[in-house]
C-alpha cells in the first residue's frame, strides 16, 4: 500500500485542484491552494517567473508545503506530447532532435494546433530520459508524485494511427506500456502515481481500468461529454459505474468537472478550457449538479474539482469557495442506489438526489 496517499476527511466536501499560472502565485493564491489535501501543478506553471515549469512547480510547491506541510503535490508531466516550457526537454531536444516522432514522409507528428510535437516512445533512450526528468523532480522532497496526462491519446489507436500509421502506434503503445511499467516498479511504493486514465471509450476493455494496476488512482475529465453513439445519460452512467467500482477498490480519484460550457476546440487546447464565467453568477444549481455526481461516486481517496478551466488567469471561480464546500458532509451511509438513471445516496449531513437523464440535482443538508 502506498504510504504517501493524501490526508482524507469526509467533515466537509473532499476538494482536489488542478491549476496553472506561468507567473508566480500570489501569497493570497498560496494561502488558498494550501487548503487541498491534493494539488496538480499544469504545465507551464512558473514558468514565466522561474524560467522552466520544473522550477515553477518546484517553487509553488515550496511555498505551499511551508502553510501545509501535509497537502500532497503532483508534478505534471504528459506521457507522450512536447509541450514546451520544460528546460531539460528543450536541452534533450537540442542533442536529440530525432527522438520528436516522425511519419513515414519525414514529417513531424502534431497535435491539432500545428505546432506541438510528440516524443517518439518507440525508442528505448527516449523512454529512459522520461523517466530520468520524473525521477529527478519527484525525489525533491516537496513532490509527492506525478500526473501523468494524454495517456488515452497513446492507447486509443485513431490518435496516431491518422499521424504515423498502424504499425507505428502499435510500438508507441507497446513503449508506453514498457515505461509505465518501470515507472511503477521505480517510483510506485514512496510516490502518487495519478494518471488520466478512466475514460468511457469503445476501444477500451474496462473503461481504461485495465491499467490502473501502474498507478495511485485516476483524474477524471470529459465525463459528461455525449459520445459514440450513446445518449449523454447513457455515457454518463457508465462513467459513474467505472468510478464508483474503482473508488471503492482504494485508487485515489481526482475528478475535475467543468462548470461552464466547453470552448469548441477545447481538447485540443493547453486544457480544458471553458466558457467565462462572472465570478458573481448564481451557479448554485450547476454546484450541486457536479457535486451530487461526485458524491454518488466518492469514497475514501476521492476528491472533487469544479472549475471554470486550469488557467487561473483566466478563471472566474478558481479562488471562489462555495457555500456547498464549506458545510458538514459526514461519511456515507452506504453505496448510492440506482434507479433508471436516478440515483440516491445519505450522508451523515446530506441527502444526494441525482437525476442524470435530465440533469437535474438535490442536495438536501440536514
């Protein structure tokens, strides 16, 4: 069991936050991130004030375990895309520019946005400088481990099969496993492993499941996304189904869920970039929508994320503490119990009704 699991307490709602901001954080900001017992730091954070995202996180990391030495703090570091920012890949880069993944032609492989590239993770030395960088920035003592990001992109077959053919993304697959593999065997037992991993996909066995076994437990997004062919319940409840059954088996779960609407073209975007939102809106019915879903799914290890996007710059609600976060929860009665696509669940202090077919939400406090 790994010992390095974040605190959990189930007095008020359990909170996760996902953010970035390439300049340093505000003293206020600080004082506020050191209020979850769980924290990613983007890509790109810091990296504006420090020089490198490694640096950036290192420093905001400091900064919070000073006011909360017990908040656990994911380095992030995506499996398989370039994303610039990061001073030893630009340096690795400069010796080994073969190691960007290449088609057939000799051109380079991009996401969406025509600029960014992919580490090539066919190849062995490649594979070994991923997991050299994380070792080296998760051995500082104010990391707790990493969030590993784009792991469905490398083992759903379309994404690369479309840059660099069949062939091709069967070996990146085959890389990513081999070095996912290693990376639990070298860091696993002292450090959170939290990938984002469960997704509702029909090229998946087990709803991505099937690969938790390299890791802490899971970051939740898309989950409310209406997909292949299924009606927004419809993929919702399977959703729902995969992380009641993960949580349950102990795997930390850190579910982000978007307030506003998703921008088009937000996947393919630095995050899950969403609509403005006024910090001064009325989106208490939207709140517990979001956390009536999370609370049907939570167990011990389960945080939840509403937000308006990762960029704090560009948040509304980042900073924004809602009254549902701040009022008795208390633990479960029991599972939550499902009716159609209506589900139910107590709390000590709450009584949860959900009704995902057509998106409504009760939280009833005691």
């Amino acid at each position: 069991m790994n010992e390095n699991l974040p605190e959990f307490s189930w007095d008020k709602m359990p909170l996760y936050m996902h953010v970035r901001k390439n300049t340093a954080f505000t003293k206020k900001e600080i004082k506020y991130l050191a209020k979850h017992p769980l924290v990613t730091f983007e890509k790109t954070t810091g990296s504006q004030a420090y020089g490198a995202s490694e640096a950036g996180t290192i420093e905001a990391a400091m900064a919070v375990k000073k006011i909360s030495p017990t908040t656990k703090i994911l380095y992030y570091k995506n499996v398989v895309i370039n994303w610039g920012s990061y001073k030893e890949d630009e340096l690795f880069l400069k010796k080994h520019p073969e190691a960007l993944l290449v088609n057939d032609a000799g051109k380079k492989a991009l996401m969406p946005n025509g600029r960014t590239g992919f580490f090539d993770l066919s190849q062995e030395y490649v594979r070994s400088y991923w997991l050299d960088h994380v070792t080296k920035v998760t051995s500082n003592p104010v990391i707790d481990g990493l969030f590993m990001d784009a792991n469905i992109k490398v083992l759903v077959p379309g994404f690369f099969n479309s840059r660099v053919g069949v062939e091709k993304q069967k070996v990146i697959e085959s890389g990513y496993l081999t070095m996912m593999e290693q990376l639990n065997s070298r860091l696993g037992k002292d450090n959170l492993l939290i990938a984002n991993i469960l997704r509702v996909r029909p090229e998946f066995e087990d709803v991505g499941r099937e690969y938790l076994k390299f890791f802490s437990g899971s970051y939740i997004e898309g989950f409310e996304h209406e997909n292949f062919g299924m009606t927004y319940e419809e993929y919702l409840a399977k959703g729902i189904e995969a992380v009641q059954k993960t949580a349950r088996e102990g795997k930390v779960i850190a579910m982000s869920l978007g307030i506003g609407e998703a921008l088009d073209g937000a996947q393919v975007g630095m995050d899950d970039v969403r609509e403005s939102l006024d910090s001064s809106e009325n989106l208490n019915e939207r709140i517990d929508y979001l956390l009536a879903i999370f609370l049907v799914c939570a167990e011990k290890y389960s945080y939840v994320y509403p937000h308006d996007g990762y960029n704090s710059k560009a948040s509304g609600v980042w900073l924004k503490t809602f009254p549902q976060y701040e009022k008795k929860l208390g633990a479960p009665r029991g599972a939550a119990k499902k009716e159609g696509y209506v589900y139910t669940r107590a709390f000590e202090h709450v009584d949860v009704w959900l009704d995902i077919k057509n998106k409504k939400a009760k939280l009833q406090w005691k």
